[in-house]
C-alpha cells in the first residue's frame, strides 16, 4: 500500500491490488481509525467515509485537490 504523503497527521495511500478491475485514479485518508476514499476525477470528491465528521471531510477534499500532481504522479508510476 504505497503511501503518497502525510499532512496534519493523516496518512494519503492507495491499496496496490485494489478493485478488479482496478479502479481508477483513487486515494484514501487515515487518521485514527478513520478512514475516507476521495475519486480525483472530473473533481475531488467523496468515495466513501468511514468515521470522519463534515467538517473534516471538507479539509481532506482540499487537502487532496492541493497535491493532485503528487498523487496523479505517484500512481502513474507505481502502476506504469
């Protein structure tokens, strides 16, 4: 499960055998039994939410819009 970056203590990762077929351009947040999966495209947005409040969840969104290259690039080379 390679992990993409951390920040504010959440940890940004995606599964490497996940979905078959895979799934698309994807990545998940954790944080203290916590968990949320954001789609990347045509925009970020929630995928599923497993403990995270409102207000949280809109952090994470911004969070993953502001490093979508980072995370864009980092799959394409692991999955390349």
């Amino acid at each position: 499960m390679p992990e993409v970056f951390r920040e504010r203590g959440f940890r940004f990762f995606f599964y490497a055998n996940e979905g078959d077929p895979p799934e698309p351009l994807h990545i998940h947040a954790y944080k203290a039994g916590s968990e949320a999966k954001f789609w990347l495209h045509p925009q970020v947005q929630v995928a599923y939410n497993r403990g995270y409040d409102a207000r949280t969840l809109n952090l994470l969104i911004q969070i993953v819009d502001a490093n979508r290259g980072l995370i864009e690039r980092t799959w394409n080379e692991f999955f390349s």
